[in-house]
C-alpha cells in the first residue's frame, strides 16, 4: 500500500505523520481515519468567481449546509453563527416570500452588489407555507416586493432570519465531526475523542513520532481498560501495513536483585533450602513477556524497522501506548525468502542485522533478526552526551 497523507473524508483514509512540531518528511503508513481535514473551499466572491456564477444560473443545485460550509471554511473569518457582529460574517441570509412547496432549499443567491453575497431560501423562516405567521402575511410580502419593487417587509423579517439560518447551521455543523477539520486551528471532536483515552490536554499532544490523528483513529483500542493482543495485531497491521504475529508467554530470564539472592550463612526466606532458596542470579520467567513478530517484509520494509530507524521508534511508541510498563517484549523481523540474499561488497547491508555469509539453505523466509528495540534505545541514550556536558 502506498504512503499517503491525511485527509478528512469520512471513509476509510491514508494519513499522513506531520503534526505540528513533529518532522513533517516522516510518512505514516496507510491508516484509514477521520483526519487531516482538506477544506472544501476557501473563497468569498472575488476569490471564486466560477462557483458563484453556478449559484447564481443554477441555485437549485446546491445544499445550503453544504454551500454554507464551503464559506465556513475561510479561515481568516469567525465561524458562521459564531461572530458577535454581522459585519465579520462573509454573507447575509434571508427567506424568499413564497407559497409554494419547494423543491430545493436555496431559493437564488445575489452576489452582484457592493456588500457581502446574499443567499436566498424557502423553507426556513417566518413566511411560507410552513411559517408561523398567517398566510395573508406571506402573500402581502410577496407581493409587494413582485409587483411594487418594495421588500421592505421581508427585509425586516430578514434581520431575524439571518441569525436564525446561520444559528440553525451552527447547530448543524456542530454535531457533524468531519466539520471541525475544515480550518487548520479546528480539532474540536478530534479532543472529544483524544479525552476518551485521557490525551485530551494539549501537553499530552505531540509526545513522540505517533502522528495524533492516528492515535486518534486507534480509540477502539486504546480506551479499553483491558488489553488484548488482537487489539495490538490490528494497531501494527493498520498503521506499518504488514503482517503482524503476536507470540505470548515467551520465556525469559529475570535477574534476582542483589538483596534477594540465596547465599551461605544468612537466614530468611530466601535461604531455605525447599522454601525459597535459589541458585544462580536469574530465574526463568514465561508469563511476563511477549514477541511481535513482523512479517513476512519485502527487503526495503526490512531496511526501515532495522535499528536507527524512525519506523522502529514508531513501533516502540506504538506497543508502549498500548501494553504500558507491565510487559517486557522483543521483536522478530521475518524477511521474505527471495531477499534473504548473501552480503555483497557495496550491497549496504548492515553486519549482525540483515546479512548473510553466502547463500541461504533454508527455503523459508528469513526470520534470524529478534531483538529488544527498548534496550537499544536505552543503551543507545545513555550513551549520548548530555546537554550540560562541555
């Protein structure tokens, strides 16, 4: 699959790891999510002439919400329903004067005068077969402005409409999620859910190489108490876009602390023979650790989980976000068959991770490569010289 960028469809959609304060040249790997929104229009009349010559020959056409979250997306204007003044809004809306059953919401849009465009409607307001007011005011109105060029009536009643529709938008846009990702500075439900799994405060954002729209889109998982291995199956598989085995009760050896080992001449539980004593520094231990196994991989997908990697980084936050400290585990990079290929001189394999001395026997797919990743990156940081240091 390829890699691709975030976008805010509602379907399943790629994304793209480049959130703010993160290295915007890393790639997350074919996530289906909710999230980097693209808007769906950016401009006001003298900035899209051709979409405002459409309205204008063919209204009928057009959704209103749909038209109205087209302006809604300008950015350097408050959100329709949001301004406390009618002059910071782009547009004014109104109800056209009418007794019939109409067949679309938008009625006719002027976008000819001085001021802001104005948008025309049927079906919401005080006139109209299904407003409030009597029906002789409906054709009074009408009339006066069809026949005696005087809107005077239902210019007034427009003061109301025009807060009343875009309160009514509002309302509309509010409860739709996708919405939100519209404008750059919109992550109002991407929050909602970031709360689910206790990440809804902005110092928790941006920690690590996780992109937070992906996170974000793996809440099915994350905000369960308990965690299972098929929920970090579907995490890895999701995110790299590779096989994905998880192996449990991997045995291991956990080293005794120093004051808990069994020596000569000291009395306690730990020095009983039978009854606690121990021989050696370390007990063998099958239920405190696990392995993930990725693969079968092609031989660039090897490459980029080897050591040093930001995608190893990325797999590490991944199953740290989800296991927690409570597991110890290990990584197993299983490389298809046919790229199991003998060291070359020039070939850039790296010496101890993915080369061979010769050719390969085995007809089966190349799976040597099982290491800590952790223990890496701890080793790997204590060995970098500080801040402080001259």
């Amino acid at each position: 699959m390829s890699e691709e960028g975030f976008t805010d469809d509602v379907g399943a959609l790629p994304v793209r790891d480049g959130e703010a304060g993160q290295d915007s040249t890393d790639v997350c790997y074919s996530v289906p999510q909710p999230l980097q929104a693209t808007p769906v229009s950016r401009g006001l009349p003298e900035a899209d002439p051709e979409l405002w010559a459409q309205l204008v020959d063919q209204p009928f056409g057009h959704d209103l919400f749909m038209l109205l979250r087209r302006l809604d997306a300008r950015s350097d204007h408050p959100l329709l329903g949001r301004a406390p003044r009618p002059i910071d809004e782009p547009l004014r809306l109104g109800q056209e004067p009418s007794m019939a059953f109409a067949p679309s919401n938008v009625a006719g849009v002027d976008a000819s005068q001085d001021g802001p465009p104005r948008i025309s409607i049927y079906g919401f307001g005080l006139f109209g077969p299904n407003g409030p007011l009597p029906l002789h005011m409906t054709e009074y109105a009408r009339e006066r402005k069809r026949h005696h060029a005087d809107d005077t009536l239902s210019a007034f009643a427009d003061l109301f409409h025009h807060r009343l529709i875009l309160l009514f938008y509002r309302a509309w846009a509010d409860a739709q999620s996708v919405n939100s990702l519209d404008r750059p500075d919109g992550h109002r439900f991407v929050d909602y859910v970031a709360s689910l799994m206790n990440m809804g405060q902005p110092g928790l954002k941006g920690r690590d190489r996780i992109a937070d729209h992906a996170r974000t889109f793996m809440a099915g998982h994350l905000v369960r108490q308990t965690r299972n291995p098929e929920g970090l199956i579907q995490i890895l598989r999701l995110y790299f876009d590779v096989p994905v085995r998880i192996e449990e009760f991997v045995s291991d050896w956990v080293r005794i602390d120093e004051r808990q080992l069994s020596t000569l001449g000291h009395s306690g539980r730990n020095h009983r023979l039978g009854g606690g004593a121990t021989v050696g520094i370390a007990v063998r231990d099958a239920q405190s650790k696990f392995r993930v196994e990725l693969g079968p991989l092609s031989h660039q997908e090897f490459q980029e989980l080897l050591p040093g990697t930001r995608r190893l980084q990325q797999v590490v936050d991944w199953v740290r976000q989800y296991v927690g400290i409570e597991f110890a585990w290990e990584l197993r990079l299983l490389l298809r068959k046919q790229d199991a290929r003998g060291m070359q001189l020039g070939g850039g394999q790296q010496l101890g991770w993915g080369s061979w001395l010769g050719t390969r026997l085995q007809d089966t797919d190349a799976g040597d490569m099982v290491f800590q990743p952790e223990a890496l990156f701890s080793r790997s940081a204590s060995a970098a010289p500080s801040d402080s240091s001259s």
